[in-house]
C-alpha cells in the first residue's frame, strides 16, 4: 500500500547527473540517500528519505569536493556514508562523512587511480571493503577490481566474456522490517 507523505512544503529535485539511467539509492542509518538537485536552489545535494521519520533531508557536498565529475555516487564504507566520483583525468576520490548529518566531518580519505585498471574503460565503482581495508568495486562491464588502502590496484578479475555492461550490487541480510 502506497502512502502520501505530507512534508507541508514541496521541494522538488531532479537527478544529479542528467547521464544517469538509473539511480540506486544507497541505505545508511535507517535512510535512503541519493544524489540530486534541488531545483529552487540550482544546487546539487544529497537527499536522504529517513524511513522511521518518513522525512527527507538535504546534506551539502563536502566544500573542497569537486562537482565537475564524470560520474559517481553514494555507498557506506567503514560503517560511514560515503561518497565517491571519478574525475575526467582518471582518478577516483572517496570522501566519507565521519559524523552523519555534520557537514564538517566531510574527510577525504582515498585517492585511486584507475589508468592502471587493464581495460579501456577506466572505469571504477566501489562496492564493499574488506577487513583489511581494500576496496572492491566493479569495473563498470564485466570484472571486478581491488584496491588496497593505499590507492595502488591489487587484481583485476573479469567474471565473463561478455563485453556488455553488467551491474553489480551488494546483498546485506537484515532483521530491519519497514514501518508499515
């Protein structure tokens, strides 16, 4: 059953980066968030939907964040909300927020070059980190890539042959049950 949220005011968003086909919300601390832009600010943001307060939130980027990027997005790394973009000279930046909804906690703490990715591509989209700190991501077609904490690539490793492009997404079991 669908339910209509009053929030006493409209704000109306759109997607961040207009390239996108799809947008995958990422969950954090009980919210869904997305990158998007606020229309009546001509700014763009991340718009968290918490599911307890059935309310949304806006979160700036962080200040020295670089919003000229080819393509990124939202994820939880190292039990933080994350953010990661791939700039147009072959680099990708993680920024994570250290205290959720304090925009100051906003810290960059990876570089990773993705010129050293084996396909022509370049592409790279983290999805989960390991114990000891590296980052596996996807190359954005049909393999997956390990970076260690450092920024320097560890292994690239296709699962297929075709050169189609494949999502990839990560499956958390939860005892988390939506309000109804």
């Amino acid at each position: 059953m669908w339910k209509q949220i009053d929030e006493g005011t409209h704000i109306h968003y759109s997607t961040a980066n207009e390239e996108d086909y799809h947008t995958v919300g990422s969950l954090f601390n009980g919210a869904i968030h997305w990158f998007a832009n606020r229309l009546d600010l001509e700014k763009d943001v991340i718009v968290a939907f918490d599911l307890i307060e059935r309310k949304l939130l806006d979160m700036n980027f962080p200040d020295e964040f670089d919003r000229e990027f080819a393509y990124g997005g939202l994820w939880v790394f190292q039990e933080f909300l994350s953010l990661w973009a791939k700039n147009y000279v072959g680099t990708v930046e993680i920024w994570v927020m250290k205290e959720y909804k304090l925009h100051s906690s906003w810290t960059k703490t990876h570089v990773l070059h993705t010129y050293a990715i084996p396909t022509p591509r370049k592409y790279f989209s983290p999805l989960t980190s390991t114990k000891s700190g590296d980052i596996v991501g996807t190359n954005g077609l049909a393999g997956f890539v390990k970076f260690n904490d450092d920024g320097q690539l560890l292994e690239h490793h296709s699962y297929c042959n075709d050169p189609c492009r494949s999502d990839v997404a990560m499956y958390t079991e939860s005892l988390l049950s939506l309000p109804g």
